[in-house]
C-alpha cells in the first residue's frame, strides 16, 4: 500500500527535473567550482554562478545578494551569532517571537549567555502578532528583528510588509527565516524591505543539505562575520568546497518554484472531510492567514505521538521535524494559549504539489478508523463523553 504523504513542510520530494539537472555535476562535470584554471573547474563555477541568478530572480533580489549555505539553520546562525557580534556596540537586545523556529529560539537562548538579551513578542489565540506590541517593543538597544514569514506548525503567515516597515522606520535590521514561505508563495524584495533573508532547497522540492542566505546591499553595509571560515569562497562569508551538485538543484527548484500551482483547495477539502469524519476535531488556526498548504489539527484527547503508530501508511508529523523527538509538547501551541494536553493532540498535515486527492481521501479514512480504536479503549475519553472532565 502506497504511503500518503502529508509531511511536505519538514521535506519535500525532488522534482525531476531538478534531479536531472544535478546529474551532470555528479557524473561528467565533477570539477572544483573553485578550480578555474582548467575547463571542469570553470564548468561548475559557471553552475554556481547561473544558480545564484535563478535564487536572486525567485524573490527578485541581485545575484551577489546571494549567499549559498548549508539550509537556513546554518544561515540562522550566521545571521543571529554575526549579529550579535558586529553589533554588540550599538545594542544588545534581539526581538524575535515564541512561535519561532527552534533553530532561532535555541540560537538565542545561547546567546543570552554570552551577554545578549532576547525579548520575546506574544502571540494570539490564532498564533498572530500584533503589530503596535512590535513597534512598541522595538528599543534603542534593539538590532535585530527576527520572525519567520510562515510558521512551519501552523502555516500561520506574519504581515511581512508590515514588519519591515516598522522596522525601517525604527532604524533596525529585519531579518526574516522565509523557509516555509518561498516555494509556496511569492516574495519580492524590491517591493518587501527585508534586509536578511534565508530559504533552505528541500522545502521546494529540491536537494537537502542546500540553501541560501539573502543580505541586502545597503550603503552602510549589513556587518555578519563569517560563521564558517575558509577559502575565499562566497566573498569570504561562506568557506568550503562547492556542492555544486546541490547548488545546481538548489537553481533550478527556485526556477521550478516561480510556477504557480494550486494546494489550497486540496488542503480546504482535507480539513473539510476531517472534521466531518472525526468527532472532536478542530483547526486551530482555521481562522488566520495561513499558507495554502499547511494544516495544523488538533483532535481531542487522541495523543499524536499513539496515532501515528496506529497509521503507518500516513505520514505526518507532531510539529517541526526539528522536534519531532522530543517529548514536549508543541511549544507553537503552547504559545498560543493551548495546555500541554491539548498541545500533545496536535498534529501538521503539509501538502505539496504532488498530493492528489485520492491520498487525502485514503488518509482521512485510515485517520478516522484510528482514532474511533483508540477512543474506543480511552477512559478519559468516556469520561469526557460523559461529562466528566
């Protein structure tokens, strides 16, 4: 039986013509990208260079804006350690927000530690900040605002517009982990005043272990130090061999990305069906501006972590994959006001241009068989059924 696959936001499957174009640079053009003195070398310099272009033009950016690393944890760190760094004189306080990544939240509770202060915006009901606590939050020893564009839990997206202008007229950095966000809608630069950006390749369908980092030219030039040192590569940013391989991938899934496809109508006919078949069931952010392909479900008193071992031709996850073995509770729920009980019966389906109906349809049924077992054996169930809790 075909697995339906419903974890599109932890990783995605590669498009083929992403894998055929990365063949060649594993097979007959396996030269040093570094190594221009010869013709294999200058081969894979030029691949480089033509996926930096494809990148910049996916959120219209300029290609030496570009920076390749190894996905947008590696990039996060640069950004947030490099920051805190080169900043230190100006100020000393990040501002970022609960929901975050916990490649970001994680990052900066380690560098409380080294003398940085972290403050951390609240969150709604619907997992939504509000725009004047930004503003009023935003200090003279702020330098960086960081927030993600889309929650990977939840889908839920941040004014990003909004944000920037904020935090343009407050004269600090934005820097935004568009990881969810780029290949699933569009992103313009130009239009948006972000000044930092990331975006990891396995998100679009392309390779894992490959992404971008985004830093807008200004005249006073944005100072991040490199994490990684080296050879020169990258301008000095960003040392190591080229992947030319995943770089090439990494190009062409963001040229693949700036065609638009449809998900949110699957993704509306999944929840649909959902909370038709399930008792108890509910999308807790059904009521924000979400992404078109992320569904955040939360069936009541039906831990995820013993349904999933209940549907193992269904995958899905219990929230970041980041997390996804630790045993907290989603920390993205628990933000928004959730208990750890219900934050435990939390679940992300992702979709992807790939899903078809007849998955969602074989998964909803194999969901609502799965939980009606589980019920069936349940005393706190019954005890809710009857009025009890």
């Amino acid at each position: 039986m075909k697995i339906a696959y419903f974890d599109n936001n932890a990783t995605t499957r590669i498009d083929d013509l992403v894998l055929e174009a990365m063949l060649p640079y594993l097979k007959e053009q396996y030269g040093n990208a570094s190594s221009v003195q010869h013709k294999l070398g200058r081969q894979g310099s030029h691949a480089v260079e033509h996926a930096r272009i494809q990148v910049a033009e996916l959120i219209h950016a300029n290609p030496k804006e570009i920076t390749f690393t190894s996905g947008s944890t590696e990039a996060i760190n640069t950004v947030l350690r490099g920051i805190s760094k080169s900043y230190r004189t100006i100020g000393n306080r990040i501002l970022t927000c609960g929901t975050e990544h916990k490649a970001v939240l994680t990052t900066c509770e380690q560098l409380t530690k080294e003398g940085m202060a972290i403050d951390l915006l609240k969150v709604n009901g619907l997992g939504e900040i509000d725009l004047q606590a930004l503003e009023d939050a935003i200090g003279p020893e702020t330098v960086l605002v960081c927030l993600m564009a889309a929650n990977n839990e939840t889908g839920v997206i941040h004014p990003l517009q909004e944000i920037a202008e904020i935090c343009q007229r407050k004269g600090v950095l934005f820097f935004c982990d568009a990881t969810q966000w780029i290949g699933k809608l569009p992103l313009n630069v130009e239009e948006t005043p972000i000044d930092i950006l990331c975006l990891s390749a396995h998100k679009m369908h392309g390779p894992k272990g490959i992404g971008a980092l985004y830093i807008r030219r200004k005249s006073k030039p944005i100072q991040i130090p490199a994490l990684i040192s080296g050879g020169k590569q990258e301008h000095g940013l960003r040392g190591g061999t080229y992947p030319v391989h995943q770089i090439v991938g990494l190009g062409e899934a963001a040229h693949q990305a700036q065609q638009k496809f449809e998900i949110a109508t699957l993704r509306d006919y999944f929840e649909a069906e959902l909370l038709k078949a399930v008792e108890e069931s509910s999308i807790p952010t059904k009521g924000a501006n979400r992404l078109p392909n992320t569904s955040n479900v939360l069936i009541k008193h039906v831990k995820t972590a013993e349904l999933m071992t209940k549907l193992p031709q269904v995958a899905f996850s219990s929230g970041s994959a980041c997390v996804s073995g630790d045993r907290d509770p989603s920390h993205v729920l628990k933000a928004m006001g959730y208990s750890a009980e219900d934050a435990y019966c939390s679940m992300r389906f992702s979709f992807s241009k790939y899903t078809d109906r007849e998955e969602v349809d074989s998964a909803i049924q194999q969901l609502k068989e799965a939980v009606a077992a589980i019920r069936a054996h349940s005393p706190i169930w019954e005890m809710y059924k009857d009025g009890l809790i």
